[in-house]
C-alpha cells in the first residue's frame, strides 16, 4: 500500500471559472502507478471548491449564474474584515465544498462519460491555484 | 492493508427521487470484511447526487420541495448544447456532489441513528444507476 | 499503513453555530503519528455539517444569514413526523454535507493559511456532538 502526493498548479480569472482538471488527475494517477485504492483531490484556500459536471459550455455559463442567484456578489459582513469585496467567493466556496474522494479501479478513476472533475474559482480576481491529488492504494 | 471494491446497483424514478442506500453499504462491507479504515461511495454520472439525511417520508417530501425551489426546473443553457431539459437536474448534483466518505470502526460504519447515507436522482427520468463502494483498511 | 481513530467532542449553541475544529484535528493527527495519507472527518447525526471557511466573525455572521436566506427556518414536511422543528436543520445539513477528506502530507493537515476547518450545528437547540476523525497512512 502506497501514498503517493502530486499537485495541479492552474492560473484562473476567477469569478466562477469553471476548469475541467479531469485530464491532470488522470496523468497524475499514471504516474502513480496505483492501481486500486482512492483519490483525493483538495483545494488549499477558501475562495475555490471541487465537484463534478458535464463539463460543456452551456453548463458552465448556467454554474455562474445559479451562484448570481443563490448567493450574490455584494455586501457582507466578511468586507468588515479585510474590504476586498469576496464574502460571496467565500460562501460559494464553504457550500460547495473543498475536497473530493474518488475510487480508483484497474488504474483508472471512476467517472461517468459525461462526468468531469472540476475546479471552480468563486474569487472576485485572477488566481494562481494548487490542489493536492493524495492517491492511496496498491 | 486491503482495497475491496463493490458495486450497488438501483432503479431510480428521478425527478429526486431520494433512496436510501445504507443497507446496501452495510451489506458490502460485511462481505469485504473489513473491520477499519474507510468506504468512499461515488456516483457514475453528472445528474445525481449522495449525501445523508434523516429517512423518513417528510424529509423525503421536504428535499424535492426546497430543490425546485433553489434550482427550479426551467431553461438553462444546458437545454442548447442538449435538449434533454435537465439543466436543473446537473445543477443540483454539482451543488450536492457525486461522492462521500465515511470511517469504517469495528466492521461498522459510523453513523447517527436518525442518520442515513442517501443517493438522489436529480434527472428528470427514470435511469438505472450504478454506484462505486470502494472500501480501504485492514 | 496504519488506521487511527480518534473523536472530537464538542458543546454547541446550534442555530448555525459555527466551530474551528482545526486545531482539534492538528492535535489528533500528532497523536495518531501519521506522516504521509489522509484523514476523513464525519458527523454523527443528521443536523450538522462539515466544510472549510476562513474563520473570522464576519464570515460567520454571514454563514448564519445566508442559510436563512436559502432554507429559512419555517414549516417543512418533517415536522409532521416528530414535531421537533428541525426541518430547516436537516436540509442545510444535507445540502452542505456530513463528511470531509484531506491530504495529510509530511505530518501536516494541507490547508490554506486562512482556510479553516468547520463544523456547523444547524439544529435548532444546544447540542452535544461527536464527531469521528479516522487518520489512514503511514
């Protein structure tokens, strides 16, 4: 049994850039080389979150928009603190959550065909990322 | 160290349609005897979710109400790229989110008594489904 | 590989009572002597939730009117069944999530400098809560 630590660095345009991280998770269970175990992927900081979707267009553009109507930009009690206008990147960020747990079966993780991993940057600016991708197995 | 991978396999009427699955997680992990570590449990698909809750008919009524009303049924920009009419139900399973990990203690997973592990069926049909269980420990 | 097992005990007000359980999680993880893995971190019930946030007070001040605003305190199907007057609790616990995984890597929990990691009892009276954190590495 192994525990094997790779990272994903990305540069988003954060308000709610959605990026298929599917393929970077995929070359780094390659290069694992575990075979049967889990996957799991963090984001470090809390103005970003990881789930899944079909990763098309349409889907990307309605992601933005359901967060617009769920939890909009604007004033919070958070902007008291540090004034930098993000308490709805944060709230965003809290619901949707920070880390994700796949299986790992005969060397591949385990996806729907129209199910990607995906990064979303709910920040109101411009970020450098990095996730942690903790494989775990045989 | 052991990894026992298993496969729950349902028929759902979507249109969240709310199942509870901790007998089936129960059951699997007998058979992997497994006595500690993890069960990570992963949907194969974009349009449903697991998470738990209290299962009982109110609740049961009480998460498809307050779905239609935070993500409503309705147009999306998924409706172009598809014309299948779920925007909604992708939308929904992103918030959610595809998979959960609970700790294996003793040959039991570790659960509230009013606390069960549930899958929803976000789709906006009938679909049969197939869930990852992927248990890790000794 | 090692599994370790150890639980947080915590008195809460409820009503979206908002807790930094890091330091509760650095300190079982020198305890458990893990360098290298995971840990899993789940709720035992059906009216509480787990997820990561900066933790300031003004963030919190917002976690608590933004549920409000999302699934408001009120009537729900649930309360037919035990009367209790929880069902907005059990919503927003389903919604947010009763479980969280993150890399441990060099004998540190990997998170960002303002991401903390939160528990938040949604019930609507005080509760005393467990909370069970499983460490698997080695």
């Amino acid at each position: 049994m192994a525990v094997v630590t790779r990272y994903i660095h990305l540069s988003t345009k954060g308000n709610a850039d959605v990026m298929d991280i599917t393929p970077d998770v995929v070359e780094k269970l390659k290069e694992s080389r575990i075979k049967n175990g889990i996957v799991n992927i963090s984001v470090v900081g809390s103005t970003s979150a990881l789930t899944t979707c079909e990763y098309e267009p349409g889907l990307v553009e309605d992601i933005k928009e359901v967060f617009d109507k769920l939890i909009p930009q604007g004033r919070y009690h958070h902007d008291k603190t540090w004034g930098d206008g993000n308490g709805h990147s944060h709230l965003r960020s809290s619901l949707v959550g920070p880390s994700l747990t796949f299986p790992i079966v005969k060397g591949e993780v385990i996806l729907g065909t129209w199910q990607q991993i995906i990064f979303v940057d709910f920040d109101n600016r411009k970020r450098n990322r990095e996730l942690v991708v903790q494989f775990m197995g045989e």
